[in-house]
C-alpha cells in the first residue's frame, strides 16, 4: 500500500512539473531576468498585431481603388506596449534603476507561405533606446519598419511573422546587465481601415 501511494504522488509531481515546463516554453509576450538588487519581469500588451502595409484613398473619386491620382501611403510603424514590472530582491540591497539601452527584434515566417524578409533590411532590427525605471512602468516600442510596410505592398506580399524581442539593460549602481525576451505573432497585410477604399 506504502508503494502505491508513493508512486501516486511522484506520478501527480511528474505531471505538474511537465505541465509548468509547458507553461515556460510555450507562453509569449511574458519574460523576465533578475539583477543585482531586482528581479525584472516585462509583457505585451498585445501579442498578437495586425501590420498594415497599404492606405489607399480614392482621391480621384472615379471608383476605382489605386488608379493613377488616388492617394497611395505607408501607414507608420505598429507600436506596442511593454508593461515592466520591478521588484526588489532583498531589503538589505538597495533597489537600483534600470536602464533599457536596446531593442532587438527578429522575424522569422510563421508558415510556408511566408517570405522571408528582404535582404536589405536588417533582420533582427537593432536600434538603440533610452529608457531608465525605478518602478512599474510602461513605454512603446515600434514593431516593424515602414520600409518593410512598403516593399511588401510594392511586391505584391503578404506573411505571417513569429516576433522575437529582445530588451537589454543595465542596473544604474551594480552595472549588471539584464536581459528580457519576449515573443509576439504579425502579420502583414492589406487591412482595409476606415476612409480606405477597397481594391
């Protein structure tokens, strides 16, 4: 009866243990690192994002959409919001700001159908910031450059993209780095938006 009842329990601790490994590898838009003198967890406010790549007006008014005179631009870059969250990791170390000094974010397709990225873009992108917290806070970033917008309609392309975003930062007085990844889905396509005439 002794044995049953251990292999029961060790059975009900090997399920959860797989089920919450699950949880960590599968989850997007959450992360987190821990510092000096805090432990640093970041999320999305969105991890799913709908890029569109075209706004076409039918400025001319002859009824068709796109035609010679009609309005054609480049809607600006989708942004989204990263929601920081920090927390002091032992009362007897002072709590130190943090510093984000870079965004990097890679694009990989989702799907076959998907293609890759255009050489002359930088994939990941990399572009510095400058952004210092003490406590729970939030700031934009943008998800996808216009220039990619553009050459996608200009091609005649859609996609499917899984979005890597990598924060890096420092602590001000401990000069330790932190590091956060987060993961989100985009596609890129022609959303039709309101005042936008359909092709």
């Amino acid at each position: 009866m002794g044995k049953f009842v251990l292999k029961y329990k060790l059975g009900w601790i090997m399920i959860f243990i797989s089920l919450s490994l699950l949880g960590i590898n599968c989850g997007v838009g959450n992360g987190g690192d821990v510092g000096a003198s805090a432990i640093v967890t970041a999320s999305l406010d969105k991890s799913l994002i709908d890029g569109d790549i075209v706004y076409i007006e039918d400025s001319n008014n002859d009824g068709v959409c796109g035609n010679t005179g009609d309005s054609i631009t480049t809607p600006p870059e989708e942004n989204v919001t990263v929601n920081l969250n920090i927390e002091q990791i032992s009362p007897n170390i002072n709590l130190s700001p943090v510093h984000i000094y870079e965004v990097s974010i890679k694009y990989e397709p989702a799907d076959t159908n998907s293609p890759q990225f255009p050489a002359s873009e930088p994939n990941p992108w990399i572009y510095p910031v400058s952004f210092t917290f003490n406590q729970n806070t939030s700031f934009s970033i943008p998800i996808i450059r216009k220039e990619v917008k553009k050459y996608f309609y200009l091609n005649n392309l859609t996609g499917n993209y899984n979005v890597y975003i990598t924060l890096k930062m420092k602590e001000v007085y401990y000069d330790k780095n932190i590091e956060i990844k987060l993961g989100a889905y985009l596609t890129l396509s022609n959303r039709i938006q309101e005042g936008e005439c359909t092709p």
